[in-house]
C-alpha cells in the first residue's frame, strides 16, 4: 500500500515551518526588519525565523518523506522525525531570543548558547535517518541523492559556523572574525544547503510532475562537480576560519563560481520542461518557474552583491530567499499536501469505491492568486531593498503576508477535503497536522 511508506510526520513540520513564516512576517511588519534594521537583534531573528524556522524546516520535513522516494529503500529510523522536529523548533525560539541580546536584553543571553545545541541536535537526528536511509552504493549513483548527500555535508558546515558565530557574539571564549565568518556562513546556508538540496529534490519532483524523461549523463554531472567544488571551498575557508587564518580568497572563488553553477543547473531544468509528456503544466509547475526566474535574477545580483556589498548583497540574499526558495516551496507545498492527503484517505479505498484524482482536492486559481502576492511582493521588496526605501519593504512584507495567508488557507481546505463535493467527502476527515483521521460528523456538529 503506498502510504505504508509515508513519513507521519511531515505535515506536523509543515505546519511549524508555515507558524514561523507567519512569525516572521509578522515580525517585519511591526518594523524589526528592513533596509538598516539587518545588523539589530531583533533583525537577525526575523531573518533566522525565516530561514531556519520556515525555509530549513520545510526542507528537513521535505527531505524525510522524499529521500526513500529518492532512493526507493523504505525511512530508517522514522522515529526521530518527531524529537528532531522537537528539537528545531525549541533551537530556532531559543536562538531567535537570543539575538535580542544584540539590542541590549542581557536576560536572554543563555537562550543564545542554548539554541545552537538543540538546532544541532535536530541536524543530528535527520542526518542520522537521511544518511542511513541513503549512505548505500546503488543508491550513490543516482545524481539526486549525491545532491542532498552534499547538501547535508554543507549544512554541518553552516551549523559550525553559526555556532561560533553565536559562541562569538556571546562573548565566550571562542572567537572568530566575524566579517570573514558571515559571508561564509551565508553561502554554506543559502548557496550549499538550501539551494543543493532544492536541486536535488526538483530533479525527481520536476520530471514527476511534468511526465517527462529522467535525465543524467554530462550536464548533471557538471552540477554536482560544480557543486563539490563549491562546498569544499566553504569548508576550507571555514577551517582557516577556526585556525584563525583568513579564508577570503576560497570564499571570492566560491562565491564566483555560483552564477556558472546556476546557469549549468538551469539549462538542464530548461531541457527537461522542453521534454515533458504534460502539455499544459499544473500551476504548482508553473509558478515553480518562476521561482527559477527568481533563480537567475538571485544569481545575477551576487556579482555586484560580492563586489560592492551594501544593498546590493541585500537585494541578492532576499531574492534568493524569498523569490527562489520560498516561491519554489509554497508551490511545491500545495501538492504536496494534496498528494500526501490522498495518499492518507483515499489510497486505502482504491478498488473498494469511487476514488477523486489528487487534483480535486485543491483550487488552482486560489493557489494562484497567492503566489502571485507573493511573487509581486518579492519584485517590491527587492527594488525596496535596492533603493533604500522601509516604506516600500513594509508594502512588499505586506503583500508577502497576504501571499502567506493565501496559501495557508488553501492548504487547511485541502486537508479539510473543501473542495470535493459532498458525496465525494468520506466519513473520517485527517487532521490538520497530526497524523490522525477524526470523524467528519463529530467535526461538523462542532463547527
Ligand atoms: C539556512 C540556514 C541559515 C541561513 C540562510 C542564515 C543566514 C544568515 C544571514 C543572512 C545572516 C545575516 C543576518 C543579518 O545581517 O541580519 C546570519 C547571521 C547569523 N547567523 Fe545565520 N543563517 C542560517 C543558520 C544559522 C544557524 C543554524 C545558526 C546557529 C547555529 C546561525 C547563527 C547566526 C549568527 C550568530 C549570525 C550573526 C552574525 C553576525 O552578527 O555577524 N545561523 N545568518
């Protein structure tokens, strides 16, 4: 039965990740984040929030349903999907307070040595039941899983360097120049693991959902020699780092070869839509190419964003963050949820009843319209960025918000099964995020 292989609790990491967008946003609509607000305590959480608690959280929950069907070998150690994800959101608050002691809240200080043990351990734990799960010779032949594989391996190296950056801002003992260390830290946490790990992934999502032919052969290969290259430029400069050397050069190199990587990792994307069997893409296809788009742009800027810094970096960093990755995330998210809902309710009674196709289960224009905040709060927030401007920043966290919310309400109507008709609904509805049924009466008599 399919949903045997299913993870449980991906819907529980959905849900945390998707509060901590929220969070987040909220956050930046009070003021805290914007043009010169980056380098505050309260800044720096907003942006942790965001890339910890919403982009890497979706990411972990992704990656513990989708490495067996990466690897075609059943979840090891399913178990610590729940204390990881215990873990992570514990580590994120913790380490978020703790950047208020930045703006002066000396109370908080403990909260900023504790966050990046219990973030750790979380990594701990999903890289302990990705690794065993993947670590097997057959499955290291399959480009998409060398992917995550390095992606992982960039994602020990951005903890060590957030942990000793935070070891370092607390005042301990430890450390290290920071200007060297936060470039750094952000290319192993946006270029190497967040970005190496969507790669992999959308390799097998993209040919899935388009119908169209895996691919492979030299041009695969040059992402992940690219790639390889990349991240072990990071961790050498990360260990000239810690040896108190400076690491800048490896960084410079690194950071140039980004755009190359890109484009390569493009084309390939570009080739496999030209391939597809689907003629008309579903809208979680079509709104993905425009995180792609995003893609490009992302990597355009990082030419001027290494040369000149300022709000040129800025620009780039948020592009990349909330165009590339987030747009590329809510997407997939929408299907996702409605695959792993059917899969949940409807599997089971395949051949004993009348099953809806998966598509059913969301509204493609209601997807659409919140993308589309998103995306145009994106293009807003960048040009804000770009020029300076905290009202025009607060108008694109604005319509990012509304994006948010739009997405969010999709998704709760696909697990409530809204959109299929009565007769189509069956007696036990699943639960928001738990990996439980209730009954569809009790819920109705409640409501
Ligand atoms: C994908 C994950 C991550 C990304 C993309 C990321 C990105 C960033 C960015 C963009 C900044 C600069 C923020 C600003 O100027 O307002 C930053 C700073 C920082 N990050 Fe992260 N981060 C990630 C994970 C982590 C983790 C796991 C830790 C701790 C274990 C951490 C600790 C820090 C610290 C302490 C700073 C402040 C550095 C300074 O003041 O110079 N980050 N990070």
């Amino acid at each position: 039965m399919p949903g045997k292989s299913l993870s449980r609790w991906t819907m529980a990491w959905f849900g945390s990740a998707l509060l901590f967008l929220l969070g987040a946003c909220a956050m930046a609509l009070f003021g805290l984040a914007g043009p010169g607000e980056w380098s505050r305590g309260a800044g720096m959480a907003v942006v942790h929030l965001f890339v910890l608690g919403w982009l890497c959280q979706v990411m972990l929950g992704a990656l513990i349903q989708f490495v067996p069907v990466l690897a075609a070998r059943p979840l090891a150690f399913p178990g610590l999907a729940l204390p990881a994800l215990a873990f992570s959101s514990a580590g994120i608050m913790a380490l978020a307070a703790g950047f208020l002691t930045l703006d002066g809240h000396e109370a908080l200080r403990p909260l900023f040595l504790l966050g990046p043990f219990s973030i750790g351990a979380a990594f701990m734990l999903v890289a302990v039941t990705v690794g065993a799960t993947v670590l097997h010779r057959a499955c290291l032949r399959l480009a998409e899983v060398r992917l995550v594989v390095l992606a992982m391996v960039a994602l020990s190296g951005l903890w060590l360097s957030g942990a000793v950056m935070a070891l370092t801002l607390a005042g301990t003992r430890i450390a290290v120049d920071l200007t060297e260390a936060l470039p750094l830290h952000m290319l192993l946490g946006l270029g190497g693991w967040l970005s190496l790990a969507a790669f992999g992934v959308s390799y097998k999502l993209f040919a899935m959902f388009l119908l169209a032919p895996e691919q492979g052969g030299m041009v695969r290969r040059a992402v992940f020699l690219t790639a390889v290259l990349v991240v072990a430029l990071a961790l050498w400069a990360l260990c000239l780092l810690l040896a108190g050397r400076s690491g800048g050069r490896a960084v410079s190199v690194a950071i140039g070869l980004v755009p190359a990587l890109t484009m390569i990792y493009l084309g390939e994307i570009t080739r496999l839509w030209r391939s597809r069997r689907r003629p008309v893409p579903e809208a979680n296809m079509l709104w993905s190419r425009m995180g792609l788009l995003f893609l490009a742009l992302a990597a355009l800027l990082i030419v001027p964003g290494w040369q000149f810094g300022g709000v040129w970096a800025e620009a780039a960093v948020f592009v990349a963050l909330v165009g590339w990755l987030s747009l590329l995330t809510l997407a997939q998210m929408v299907k996702i949820v409605s695959f792993l809902t059917w899969v949940q309710i409807f599997a089971p009674r395949i051949g004993r009843q009348p099953v809806p196709v998966v598509q059913k289960l969301s509204d493609a224009r209601a997807v659409a319209s919140g993308l589309a905040f998103w995306s145009v709060g994106t293009v807003v927030g960048c040009l804000a960025l770009l020029l300076g401007s905290s009202g025009g920043f607060l108008f694109a966290v604005l319509l990012l918000t509304l994006g948010a919310l739009g997405v969010m309400r999709e998704l709760i109507a696909i697990r409530h099964l809204s959109h299929l008709e009565p007769a189509e609904r069956p007696a036990c509805l699943p639960h928001l995020v738990l990996p439980f049924t209730f009954s569809r009466a009790r819920a109705e008599a409640r409501s």
